[in-house]
C-alpha cells in the first residue's frame, strides 16, 4: 500500500502493513501524537503503556506497542538521513488493513482478524538555531578529534610494544647464541682433556711394558 501523502519538507517514513492492532484504538492514538515534537509524543506513547496516563480512561496497550515500534523505527530512518533530532514532528495514520478471516469461529472470538495499516512521518520543521548548529558542530568535531587522538595512541602502544618485544626477541637470540658458544666450547674443552687423560694412560701402559721387557731381559 502506497503512502498516503508525501510532505515537502525533509522527512523520514516508516510504513506497517496489516499490523494486527485494533484500527480504532490506532486512530484515536495518531490523532494523539499527530503534530507534536517528537519528544512530546513518545513521552506521551510512554505513559500510556506504563499506566501513568491514558485517553479517556483508555490505555491502548497491544497498539501503544505497535505504534512505537513503528515510531522507533522511523527515528532511525531519520538519523540516516541526517535529520534533526530537535526539530522533528510526528505525522500519523492508520486504515483499515486486508479484509482476513478466523478458518473457524472459536467461542469468545470474532470470525474477523485485526489488520491495520500504519504510517508514521517525522517530518523536519521550524528554523536552524545557527548557535545550536555550531555548538553540534565543534561537540562532532571534538568527538572526532578526541578519537583521532585515542586511534593515534593507540597505534603507538602497538609499535612500542612490537619494538619492544623485537628487541627482547633479539636479546634472547643473542643470549642464546652465547649459550650455545659457551656449550660447544665446554664440551669440546671435556672432549681434549678425555683425549689427554687417554694418551697419559697409553704412554703409562707403554712405560709399564717396557719395564717389563727389561727385567725378563735381566733374569
């Protein structure tokens, strides 16, 4: 189902089709918030569902939902587009949905089925204040500048933490390589004092059997 109308001024919609919310109730609930800020007319919405108010003695609940799920949601179209939070108007309708039907009649339940259709417009009225303007302005050019500046900090905690685990990488490999020296020298140390211990024990053997072949020479 097509919008019914369209505004002129900058706007964001948000279309609900066949909402199984009471067409009276949401007629009554439109014409409530119909040209109010929208501010005024989620605070309104919001004390209707909490009981803090009503209309007529009515609280609407099931279409209170319904409807600022809708508005909600509208909000966010309006946020994408860059609309003004402050100066936005809520517009509303609701009509009659499909025409559906219960497969059988149950007892205490109508053969009919609730079907609504629900449009909600925020549209974008009154003058910029320039003051405001500029106040929002630096406040968004601060936030920018501020995460910026985390970013920056950020990214030179990253670089002295790798230049410093690089560096302590390069001690340990350089310690390592000293331990690994020292290894090789100590165990070729023990390997020239087990050959000098072998070759004392050879000339000492030799000595021995000398000696020997003197004496039996001798006798």
């Amino acid at each position: 189902m097509p919008y019914t109308f369209l505004p002129k001024q900058p706007h964001a919609k948000a279309h609900g089709r066949n909402m199984r919310i009471s067409r009276k109730s949401a007629v009554v609930l439109c014409a409530a918030i119909r040209n109010k800020p929208l501010t005024r007319a989620r605070r309104l919405l919001t004390d209707i569902k909490s009981g803090r108010r009503s209309l007529k003695g009515k609280y609407y609940s099931k279409t209170v939902d319904g409807i600022l799920e809708l508005l909600n949601s509208c909000e966010k179209n309006a946020g994408n587009l860059g609309l003004d939070s402050e100066r936005l108007f809520v517009q509303a309708a609701a009509h009659q949905g499909t025409a559906m039907r219960r497969r059988r009649r149950k007892s205490g339940f109508g053969s009919h089925l609730k079907a609504t259709h629900l449009e909600i417009f925020l549209v974008e009225r009154g003058k910029v204040n320039e003051e405001k303007t500029k106040e929002k302005m630096k406040k968004a050019v601060t936030e920018a500048v501020k995460k910026e500046v985390q970013k920056m900090k950020e990214k030179e905690k990253e670089i002295s933490a790798a230049a410093a685990h690089e560096e302590k990488s390069a001690e340990e490999s350089e310690a390592e390589k000293k331990i690994k020296k020292d290894f090789a020298a100590a165990e070729r140390k023990g390997i020239d004092e087990e050959i000098k211990e072998m070759k004392d024990k050879e000339r000492e053997i030799e000595g021995r059997a000398d000696e020997a072949k003197a004496k039996k020479r001798t006798n």
